[in-house]
C-alpha cells in the first residue's frame, strides 16, 4: 500500500525514500517518480512541504544476494 510523506527543507526524493521506506534498492526512486507525475519538473531539491506518494518498500527477498568468500 502506497503511502505518502511530506518534504523537509532540502530532501531529495532518493533522501525521502531512503528515510521512510529505509531504502533505495529496488527501483523505488524510480517508482515513486511514476506516482508523482511532474514531480521530476520541480527540481532536484524539493520546495518544503512537497506532498510525495511513495510506493510499498521492496520485499527483503529481493535485496538477498548469495556471497562466495574466495578466502577461508
């Protein structure tokens, strides 16, 4: 579900993302520009009290990567 947050003084929209949602992996910067329609024609700082719709946080299957350790 979708939720929304208002910008501080000097966000970004990758800084809303990553302080709400807790991330940026998962194209959800991306995403939350296809719910703002015309939000990229702000700006890249967004004015105070920007209202940004967010999209739901990646699932934390999808951040799992296998590691291999060459050295034991």
């Amino acid at each position: 579900m979708a939720r929304n947050a208002i910008a501080l003084q000097g966000d970004t929209l990758d800084l809303i993302c990553w302080r709400e949602l807790g991330t940026t992996a998962g194209k959800v910067v991306e995403r939350a520009y296809e719910l703002n329609v015309g939000l990229a024609e702000v700006g890249t700082v967004l004015p105070e009290g920007t209202q940004v719709t967010l999209p739901d946080p990646p699932s934390a299957a999808a951040g799992t990567l296998e590691t291999v350790n060459l050295w034991d």
